[in-house]
C-alpha cells in the first residue's frame, strides 16, 4: 500500500468518524469528500507510478548563504 492509499484511508475513517452537528461539520464533511475524490484520482495518473518522485528528487537543490543579506 503506498502512501496516497494511506492517506486516502486516513480521510475516510476521519469522515467516518465524523459527527455532523452544525454547518462547521457538514463543511468540514464536505471537503473531506472532496479530498478523498481528489487522491482517488491522482491514484490513476502518472504521478502514482513514481516517475515523478525520480525526476524531481535529483533537481531540488537547496542554497543557502551565511552573507550579510541572508538566503539567497
């Protein structure tokens, strides 16, 4: 299981757990749904399939500066 399905249980037992009171809850209920749509369908792109950790992982390069002025 990788860790979009996780996350996507995640939600669902929070949405299961749930208890609609008022208006905050039914909008809270709301966009976890609406979440749990979301990662459901980024299961089935290409972003699922890793290629996209692979490529970005070698890119990101982080520089940082110790001179006056700060990061740069």
């Amino acid at each position: 299981m990788n860790e979009l399905e996780k996350t996507i249980l995640k939600y669902e037992k929070e949405l299961d757990d749930l208890i609609v009171m008022d208006d905050y809850d039914g909008g809270k209920a709301s966009k976890l749904r609406e979440v749990i749509s979301d990662l459901r369908k980024l299961v089935t792109t290409k972003f699922s399939k890793g290629w996209y950790e692979k490529e970005v992982s070698g890119k990101i390069r982080w520089k940082t500066t110790t001179k006056k002025g700060g990061r740069k």
